[in-house]
C-alpha cells in the first residue's frame, strides 16, 4: 500500500523553519514627551507609543525568507463614556525580515501610536440634558498587547503575544 498523499504533504510543509526556531520578545520604546491641550473645562495630552520587537534565529543554520506580522491592541476611552464601552482599536504592521543567518538577532520599531488623555478640570462636571451627572471625569488610552506573528510565504511559523491573554481576548484579523 503506498501513501502517496502523506508524501506530498509533508513535501508542502516548510519544514526547515518551526515555531521553535525562534525567540520573539516585546519592548515598550520610550514614549516621546507628552503634548498638552484643553479647553476652559478639560485638560487633554498626548504622548506616542512605539514598541520593539526582537526576534532571534536559535539554531545555527539560516533560516527561510520570513515577514513579521503584528497587531497593536490598543484601548480607547472617551469622556463621558460610561464604564466597559471603550473601544479596541488594531494597529497592524508589517515588516519584511529576509533570512536570518544561525544564531542572528534583529530588532524592528513598531508604527507609532498616538495614546490621549482626558480630564474635566476640577469644578466642573459632565451633565447630561436633563441635569443629571453623567460618564467619567477622566479618559486615558492604553496599549492593551501586542501580537506579532513570523510567516515563512504563507505559512505561519511562530506567533507570541504580549500579554499572552491577548489571543484569547482577542482576534487576529
């Protein structure tokens, strides 16, 4: 009895390239100098986010041609926004790495991501129509994970997220 289609399909599986090969790691950047705004009754300011993403080849023969993939997760709150109606935003990226030789490192800048905090200034509040308080007094967007992805072609061949709940909160779109 042959097994002709087993063949095949290992034929067709990268097999030179696997999710063990590799190390990837997340690093916040140094965020750039907050820049202030407001208004008589708010104060807002806004800073910009880059990660670093490094990933190391851990065998000692180079690897396949890949391309890092990734998502930036990030929480958006508004004033007056009532409590678990923040929005999730993706900020997705990605960059051609090329073939890593044995043992080689390489490190790559995330796109830059602007995070914005809000607050009503002290004696104020926030009403609605009918003159009842309403929403919060502060907002402040937050990088909720990150998730990065290594692809040899189309074939996916590691994958890490920081923190590792983010795959389970969410979806790789």
């Amino acid at each position: 009895m042959r097994k002709k289609g087993f063949l095949t399909l290992l034929l067709m599986i990268p097999m030179w390239v696997q999710a063990e090969d590799f190390t990837i790691t997340i690093d916040r950047k140094k965020d750039a100098a907050a820049r202030g705004a407001g208004t008589r009754s708010q104060v807002a300011t806004s800073q910009q986010w880059v990660g670093e993403i490094k990933i190391e080849n851990r065998t000692f023969k180079p690897s396949a041609e890949i391309e890092l993939r990734y998502i930036i997760f990030v929480k958006r709150q508004e004033l007056r926004q009532s409590a678990g109606m923040d929005q999730i935003e993706q900020v997705k990226g990605t960059v051609k790495v090329g073939s890593l030789q044995g043992r080689e490192k390489a490190s790559f800048l995330t796109s830059e991501v602007t995070l914005r905090q809000q607050a009503v200034k002290g004696n104020w509040i926030l009403v609605d129509n009918n003159g009842k308080e309403e929403g919060k007094r502060k907002a402040e967007d937050a990088v909720t994970g990150v998730w990065v992805k290594l692809f040899a072609g189309e074939t996916e061949v590691a994958d890490y997220a920081n923190p590792s709940t983010v795959k389970a909160k969410n979806k790789w779109e």
